[in-house]
C-alpha cells in the first residue's frame, strides 16, 4: 500500500545498545522528518531531511543519527540508548519543509529503554 | 521560536454538542495546521490553512492571521471524534514545524 511506515511498531531495548527505527515511504516526498512525542512536550523535531543525501537537525537531536540515501527511506538510529529515549516516535513526510504542505505520519513507534 | 499554545487542554462534550478548540501563535505564519491523533496513536493531517475557513465534513477550521488565532470546530460532535487534536506552525525559515499541546476531546454518547 502506498503511504508511510515505521517499523518496528513496538521496540524495548536496554541502555547502551543501538537501535535503528525505519521509515519508508511511497510518495517520492521530498521532506521528512523525526520527531518524538512525549508527556508534557508534545511533539518535537529530532531531524529533517530536504532531500536524499541532505540532513539537518531540529530541536532535540542530541544522541541521534540519521541518514537519507534513497528518497524513500528516512532511518533514525540511537547510537548509545538511554531511558531518556524512552518515547513514541513518529516518521512524517511532505512534499515541501517550508508549511506550506501538509505533512503525512507514520503510525508510530513506541520505543522502551530499559 | 514561535510559541503555540492551545485550549482548552482537556475537553469533555456530550454527543451532539459543538466544539471550539482554540490554537494561538506568538509569530506571523505563512500557514497553520490541525492534527487529530487518535488512540490507537495514529496522527491525521485535517486542515491546512494560510487564511479565512475550510470544510470537512463536520469539521470546520478558522485562521484569523492578524490576530494570530486559529479555531477548530466540531458540529454534532460523535464519540468516534474522541481523539487528541494538535496544531502545529511552521517556524521563521519554514522547514519545520511547532506544535501545540494538544487538546485532548472526549465525546460522551
């Protein structure tokens, strides 16, 4: 089916490991984004990517790596775990970054660090 | 850093009422969006807006840009509207958005 999707959908996982959460999606948008959702912050940008082989950070990237070689796929990695982490993440895409578009999600990922 | 706050946090309705859930910025905006994210987690694009009103269903999205605020109303409001409803401005440069709180709506049958 076309559209965005995230996987894994559920993840835990202990301090210090690494984990990848994956985003792919099928419309050829040019934009995408991660963000994490939290109690009492709502949702926030982690990074951005305008384009493949382009990455920006957004307001809490600290411990995150992400890569964009192909358009379609938006991984996130934690490098190093922390409970910290501990969140549900969404994957989004658009087809342009400037709000001017609407913005499509994932379903989520809810990831437990332990 | 555009500040977005929204009302009401929490918001109970029996079925059938209307509802206004409220979003207010602090910077001028080339567009504002409504997000309904339900339980099961899933988020919604509803409305993108830059001015005036748009219609969906019994869904209706207000802007007022000068006054910077933004409502979003629900007629004959039905438990299946029971979801967190979120919006979101994008930022000066315009490659990212801030999000509003979200309003959480129960709708009681």
């Amino acid at each position: 089916d076309a559209g965005i999707t995230q996987s894994p959908r559920y993840k835990i996982t202990e301090t210090g490991r690494q984990v990848t959460l994956m985003c792919h999606q099928t419309w050829s948008h040019s934009y995408m984004f991660w963000y994490r959702q939290d109690l009492g912050h709502g949702l926030r940008l982690i990074y951005y990517s305008a384009a493949a082989d382009i990455t920006d950070k957004g307001e809490v990237p600290d411990g995150y790596v992400v890569s964009r070689s192909k358009t379609e796929n938006f991984p996130l990695t934690l490098e190093s775990a922390t409970r910290s982490q501990t969140s549900v993440y969404f994957c989004a895409s658009s087809e342009s970054g400037r709000g001017g578009r609407k913005a499509f999600f994932g379903q989520g990922t809810r990831l437990t660090v332990v | 850093k555009n500040e977005v706050e929204q009302s009401p946090q929490n918001l109970t309705a029996q079925e059938g009422e209307f509802i206004t859930i409220n979003c207010s910025y602090s910077v001028g905006i080339s567009a504002l969006h409504w997000l309904q994210q339900h339980p099961g987690g899933g988020i919604v694009s509803l409305f993108m807006l830059s001015s005036g009103k748009k219609k969906h269903g019994r869904l209706i999205a207000t802007i007022n840009i000068q006054e910077k605020h933004s409502s979003l109303h629900i007629t004959a409001s039905h438990p299946r509207d029971s979801a967190v409803y979120i919006c979101a401005v994008p930022n000066n440069a315009g490659n990212m958005l801030t999000f509003g709180g979200g309003t959480r709506l129960m709708v009681k049958p």
